[in-house]
C-alpha cells in the first residue's frame, strides 16, 4: 500500500499541468529574468567586464524573491481552495488519508511546483555566472534563500486557505500575509 501523503502528492502532480498558470507562470519568470539580465547588459555597457556577472545577478535574485513568494503563496492557497470548491475535501478526509498526510501530500505538491518555478531560474544564472565576479557557491547561497522564501510561501498559503472560506477572502489573506512580509520585516529590522 503506498502512503496517503504520497497520493494525495500524485494526484495533484498529475493534475498541475492541466492548469493554465502553470506553463504561463514559468513563461513569465523567464522572460521577465531575460528583461533583467538584457537591461543589466545594456547597464553596464562601457563598464569593466570583471564584474559584470555580479552586477546583473544582484537585481535578478532581487526581482526573483517577490516572485516566488507570491507563486508559493499561490500554488499553496489553491491547492487547499480548489478542494473546497469541488467539494471534495470532506470526501477526501472520510478515506483512510488523516488530515496530515492530507497535508503534507500538499504541501509537497505545492512545494515541487515552486520549485520547478524556481529551477527555471538556472539556465538564466549559469549566463550570469559565465559572465564573471559571482561563484557558484554564492548562487547556491541564493538558491537557498530562495528555497527558504519558499516555503514561507507556502506556508502563507495554506494559513490562508485554512482560516478563508471563499476564495476572495483567500486571495486577500495571502495577499495581506506577502504585504506584511514585506512591509513589517523591514521595519522590524530598522527599529529592532
């Protein structure tokens, strides 16, 4: 018998490329990556070229960081919402899956999705990083960040599918949950 967690992990891995923000999501990330490294390229035209990987690395970590949050908030919030919508979370804990492994199969669904999201940042680094003046060492660094902002995501998503009802009360939990990331992190690091 397999484990309930890694059902409820199929079902929606089966299920995620049906969906449309799937390929559209990753289509954007690229091109908007490709926006920043072209931009960078035409930033630093005139300068030394010792540097120029880091110079146009920096601003693309940065601009990756909101992306992924709000994709993992995203990916996460729906998962959970879509079963309440279909009507098909009470039927799924009436079978022998518990709530946790009902979780956990979706928080790892949710968290392959961003991640793959995330993993298509890679070709766009590998040109940074054979620009010069970053190390690998440092992108796995950020990737590690990445990750971490991840799964703060996704966390944030499911918060809000937890406690929202309807998903316009989902959409602006999470909403509010990535804003006050975003507005009461930095403050608290200011005054802290």
């Amino acid at each position: 018998p397999m484990n309930p967690a890694l059902i409820v992990f199929r079902r929606e891995l089966l299920g995620a490329p049906r969906r449309k923000w799937f390929y559209t999501a990753r289509m954007v990330f690229l091109i908007l990556a490709g926006g920043v490294v072209i931009w960078g390229l035409g930033a630093a035209e005139g300068t030394r070229v010792t540097g120029l990987g880091r110079e146009i690395f920096i601003p693309l970590a940065f601009c990756a960081l909101p992306i992924l949050l709000v994709n993992a908030v995203n990916v996460s919030a729906s998962v959970i919402q879509r079963e309440k919508e279909d009507r098909t979370l009470g039927l799924l804990l009436l079978t022998d899956v518990s709530a946790a492994s009902f979780l956990l199969g979706k928080i790892l669904s949710s968290l392959f999705s961003a991640t793959m999201l995330m993993l298509s940042f890679v070709p766009v680094c590998l040109l940074v990083v054979s620009l010069g003046g970053i190390s690998s060492l440092q992108v796995l660094a950020t990737f590690g960040v990445l990750l971490t902002t991840i799964l703060l995501g996704i966390g944030m998503g499911m918060l809000a599918a937890a406690i929202g009802n309807k998903p316009n009360h989902i959409a602006g939990l999470a909403g509010l949950f990535v804003l006050g990331y975003y507005m009461l992190l930095p403050l608290w690091l200011v005054f802290h």
